[in-house]
C-alpha cells in the first residue's frame, strides 16, 4: 500500500493556510494572514505548497478542507475550490470542521474555540450542539475547562490529519459549517425593471 498523500487548506479565518501531509508527515506548509484576497492567493499557494514537497496536483490521494465555522466568504472560497479540485482530479475531498480539528489536537485537555467578531467564539460543548457565545457565556465556559483556540499552522496540520483518516470511507461532498447567518444581508431595494 502506497503512502497517502493529502492536501490540506483553510480560509474560514483572516488566513490563508495549506499542508501537506505524506503518510504521518507534513512535508509542506505555508500559512499568510490575510483578511481579503484569500480567494485570489489560495491557489497559487496550493501549487507553492505542493512544489516544496516535490509533488504536483496529479500525485495527490485526497483533499482536506476546512469547513469553518468562521467567516462566510473564506469558508466558501475553500469548500468551493476543494470541490472543483476533487471533481477535476477524481479523488475525494473531505471537509473537516474546526472543532474537529482542534479536538484532535487537544489531547483531552479543554474546549474547542473558534473565534468569531465583536468578542464572541463559537463554542461546541461535549453531546451539545454548537453555537455563537456571547462574552460573558465565554467568560462562563472558560470556568469549566480552558478555550483552546488554535494558530492557523496547526489547525490545517490536522485538518490534514484527519482528512487522511476519513478520505476511504467514501465521506461526504464537503459542506460549509454556518452556525449563524451571514452578516451581510440582501438589498431591500427592488430589483430594477428590464425594458424592452
């Protein structure tokens, strides 16, 4: 059996992350922090990412995303390029979310965190559902266990990771994970009339 090769990246934050995962190993990594621009870096990064591990698209055995929660255009930017890259190469994509991403990297010790604006985190309490927390149910939880809120580094490691684990398991197309709506709402305007 040949070692599963597995393209990781993630843009539900104010970052642009890849990895590259060769059997146990990240061979690869590249993370920049930005706020815009994300959907026009991702992919020359991908091919950045791929040419320091010597490997090229075509070698890849699967694709790891991050599938948020976080912001609504980085999340789709992601999903939508792992999507179109799966379907072009025909090798699965598997969408990872945070929380477990970050479990995964906790050992046992804490809770998941995932930042959000205005002060607030989403939160995915153990056999809960998740959701966004204000400051002071923050504050609350964090009296219980300590918030781990991951460096974007390793937050794509181990959505490379897991991807890994799930990738033969025939896993789902992956899917944005959106605990609220988008802040951005429809103009209340009326569509403008098409003359003849």
């Amino acid at each position: 059996m040949t070692t599963p090769l597995v393209l990781s990246f993630d843009t539900s934050a104010a970052h642009v992350a890849a990895a590259l995962l060769c059997g146990d190993e990240i061979i690869a990594r590249k993370v920049e922090e930005m706020k815009r621009g994300q959907a026009e870096r991702l992919m020359p990064m991908l091919e950045e990412v791929l040419a320091e591990g010597g490997k090229s698209f075509g070698d890849l055995d699967a694709i790891g995303v991050g599938v948020g929660p976080g912001n609504f255009t980085g999340i789709r930017i992601s999903v939508s390029a792992a999507r179109g890259l799966a379907l072009g190469l025909g090798i699965p994509a598997v969408g990872v979310n945070s929380f477990d991403a970050i479990d995964a990297g906790l050992g046992g010790g804490g809770m998941a965190m995932v930042s959000a604006p205005r002060g607030q985190g989403y939160l995915f309490p153990k056999g809960g559902t998740p959701y966004l927390a204000s400051e002071e149910q923050l504050a609350q939880a964090a009296q219980n266990a300590p918030l781990v809120t991951p460096k974007a580094e390793s937050l794509v490691e181990q959505i490379a990771r897991l991807a890994a684990q799930r990738y033969q398991n025939n896993p789902p197309r992956p899917a944005p994970l959106y605990i609220k709506p988008a802040d951005a709402a429809p103009p209340k305007d009326p569509a403008p009339v098409i003359l003849p």
